[in-house]
C-alpha cells in the first residue's frame, strides 16, 4: 500500500510539472518538483526500513533456532544423566521404577555391552573343560548326562580358574571367599557384584552374576551348553530382580527371584534358589552322601519319625525295602523280579542287617501276602502317595559325635530347596558303624520345631 501511494505522488508531481512548463507558470512547476523529491526520498527511506528489518526479523529467528536446538541438547543430556542412574552400574538398565516391568522383576532389559559380557566369559569357562568334554562317554541317549567322575575332573579344572564353582551337591564350593564377603557386604548395604558358576550333569555351565545396587539385588545370569559339533552354544541369558534373600549362619545362599505370576501363567513358577556357599565338613558329607541320602525322606519315615529298640511298630518296613536295598548293593531295587512281592529270607534278612529288629518283630509289623508267602512291595503313586516339598528335602549333616558304648549320634538338618529353608526338620540319628563300614540305624528322634512342617505319612502297603 506505501509503494502504490508513493507511485502516486510521484505521478501527481509529473502531472504538475507538466502543467506548469506548458502554462509557464514556475509556482505550479516547483509544486509538481517538490512532490516528486518527496516522494522519491519517501521511498528511498522505506526501502532501507524494510531492508533493516528484514535482517533484523532473520537474526531474531537465527537466534530462537539456536535457542531451541541447545533446549534439545540439554533435554537429551538430562535423558542420557537419567538412564545412568537407571542403571546398576553393570550396563544392566533397571528401568523406571514404576514402569510394569520393572515391577514384574524378570526379563529385564541388558545392554548389548553387558550381555556379550557375561556370555564371553561364559563360553571361556567352557573352552577350559572343551577337551574333558570331548573324550568323557556321554552315552547313546539324546539328553547327555556324563559321569560324576568325568564331572568331578572337570570341575578340577574349573576350580583352577580362581571362580567361585560348584557341582549341585557333590562338591562343595570351592573359591567361595569373594561371594561369601559379596554377601556379608551387601548385609550391610554396600553396593557391589560377583560372579560364581554351575558346573551341571550335562557338562553345561551356568554363569550367575549377582550384583546389589545398595537397595536390591538382581541376577545376569547366562547358561552355556554343547552342540552336536561339541562346541560352546549360548542356550539364554538373562536379567532378573531378586525379590528376597538371606544368608543364613549355616552358609546357605537363599533367595528368590521375581518370576511370571497367575494370572500370567497358569501354573505357579518357583522362583526359589539355595546355594551352599561355606564348605561342609568333608566326613560330614561323606557320611550324608553314602547313609543317609539313599534312604532320604520319601517313601518312607526312618528319618521323619521317632522309634528306637523299644519302639520299632511305626516304621514302614515295607516302604523301607527298597532304600536299604540301595546301600547294600548300590543299585537301584529291581521291582521286577519280585513280581509277586519280596521273599521271607531276603526281606527278614534286609531288616536285621540295618535296624535293631527280631525275625518275629519284622513279620508283626509289616504287611505279608500268606497266600505267596512274600513281603508286599507296591510302587509310590498316586493310590498310596502325596507328593509334598519336605518330601524332597536332603539330610545335611551338621554334628557327628562318638559315644562310650561305640555309636554314633549323628546330628541332622533337612534341607528343603523347595521351600528355601535350610532346616525344614531336625533330627538326631544313633547309628553303629562296623569294621567293615557296615551301618545298623539304631534310633531316631525328630526334634519338636520341626515336627509341624513333617506331613501325615501314608504307608506304602495299606494292608499293613
């Protein structure tokens, strides 16, 4: 609109002169020239104005561009600052605290860096045992499971590597200082990490990092095993919240990890893991491994009930057979050669090897078939059993002391996995050891903390 109204002027200015020169007349003349010079300065003053601001409006926007790409930069710099103190330290992202994830506790996000980690140093534990592996009998079944003594060796190798390694229950935990003063230092809120390995029957190896952040503790965990060329194979690694633990006097490692719940699933999951971290005794274990873990705590009541010489009525002879079958020959009862039940002389002569019983005892407290004249033996199911954890528990042995009249009292805790409890049930054993290593159970008294935890006990035979 300015530039039409100047043009105007300065047309009007034109028209002046014009009149003026052909009318001679000089005042309307200088009118027509004044008009022009004004309009011509006019327009030469908002030429340079709009110019000016032209420059002026760029700088403006240069400058909020700039403005909000350092706003941008600083927002991604304060993103950055809170996914650092998201993390453990160990590149393992816990995530917001309040996201869904986070508070299921599993399958937790790992970072790339963390993740090649742990599964580098995990197929480096494989490569030391590569050779063992190579040349131990893994047998024809598609599901390897090699031999405690091919195990062992291997796992003398492992040990040689200054980590903290065990075997299941076969060995104790050998290097288990650094997890052992994790543990105690986490007791006391200090924030740290450290790394053990599980040397399992297949020959594959687990490796666990357990790592506290100052409030909670979450498990890497990475598990290696062996293709069909014998080579390490990553089978899954994992990032897992822990949702309780302890560290018992004993030295039990106890805790329990956050896993998929119902109505996620349709079954529960047991998130519970024990490991032994202090060494036990190594009579005690042996003891435990050749007496005491044949008979264990399912399918019968040796160790789960109190009976001594005088009270020999409420023990489940019957259900007691197979047990002590297994300690005398080392093998597994075979059910099917006894097709139509135990005869008179094995089953007698079983009991009075290992127990403080009479001929006449044993024939009055356990179920006999008079029509074939043998012992009743049934197989565990579903008519004459009911699966319970403290049926799984293992006897650990935690005092052994010799009395004048040459016996043994044998003091014993069980173990329940299942429950996570390191003592579900105590019981003191009298036990007489003979020259040749021969055992004879001479009593038994279960201790009264634990009776309540000891399910009602259904006998094998019910015609007993």
């Amino acid at each position: 609109m300015r530039m039409i109204f100047l043009l105007s002027v300065i047309a009007a200015g034109i028209i002046f002169l014009k009149i003026g020169k052909k009318k001679r007349s000089k005042c309307v003349a200088a009118g027509g020239m004044a008009l022009i010079l004004c309009a011509v300065i006019a327009l030469i003053g908002w030429g340079i104005y709009s110019v000016a601001q032209d420059k002026w409006t760029k700088g403006k926007d240069g400058m909020t561009a700039d403005a909000g790409a350092l706003e941008k930069s600083d927002m991604a710099d304060e993103e950055k600052n809170n996914e650092k103190e998201n993390s453990d330290g160990n590149g393992c992202e816990n995530g917001d605290t309040g996201s869904e994830q986070y508070e299921k506790g599993y399958d937790l996000p790992i970072s790339d860096g963390e993740k090649e980690r742990s599964e580098k140093e995990c197929r480096k534990m494989m490569s030391r045992i590569q050779n063992l592996y190579k040349n131990c009998d893994k047998g024809d079944a598609s599901n390897v499971i090699i031999s405690d003594e091919s195990a062992l060796a291997m796992w003398e190798v492992l040990v040689e590597s200054g980590e903290a390694v065990t075997y299941y229950d076969k060995t104790d935990m050998c290097n288990h200082e650094k997890l052992e003063e994790f543990l105690v230092r986490s007791e006391a809120g200090e924030k740290g990490s450290v790394v053990s390995y599980e040397l399992h029957a297949d020959a594959g190896i687990r490796r666990n990092e357990f790592i506290f952040d100052g409030t909670d503790m979450y498990l890497l965990s990475t598990n290696c095993v062996w293709n069909a060329a014998n080579e390490p194979a990553i089978s899954g690694t994992s990032y897992t919240r822990i949702k309780s633990w302890e560290y018992t006097q004993k030295g039990w490692f106890i805790y329990e990890l956050c896993v998929p719940e119902p109505p996620e699933v349709t079954e529960v999951v047991n998130g519970i893991c024990m490991v032994r971290v202090k060494p036990i005794d190594v009579q005690y274990r042996q003891f435990a491994q050749r007496y005491l873990d044949p008979v264990g705590y399912q399918g019968n009541n040796l160790f789960s009930s109190d009976w001594d010489v005088e009270h020999m009525e409420e023990l489940d002879y019957n259900g007691l057979y197979e047990y002590l079958y297994m300690i005398k020959h080392q093998e597994r009862f075979k059910s099917e050669n006894y097709p139509n039940g135990i005869s008179e002389a094995e089953f007698e002569a079983l009991m009075e090897e290992y127990l403080p019983i009479t001929v006449e005892q044993v024939r009055e407290y356990a179920a006999f078939d008079e029509t074939n004249q043998t012992y009743v033996w049934g197989r565990l199911g579903c008519l004459n059993y009911a699966p319970s954890a403290f049926d799984t528990s293992v006897p650990e042995v935690t005092q052994i002391k010799e009395n004048n009249d040459g016996t043994l009292t044998v003091s014993v805790d069980a173990v329940c996995a299942m429950t996570g409890n390191d003592a579900i049930m105590s019981h003191v054993l009298t036990v007489e050891i003979d020259e040749d290593e021969s055992i004879k159970y001479i009593s038994n008294q279960v201790m009264d903390e634990g009776k309540s935890n000891i399910p009602s006990y259904h006998y094998r035979v019910d015609e007993r």
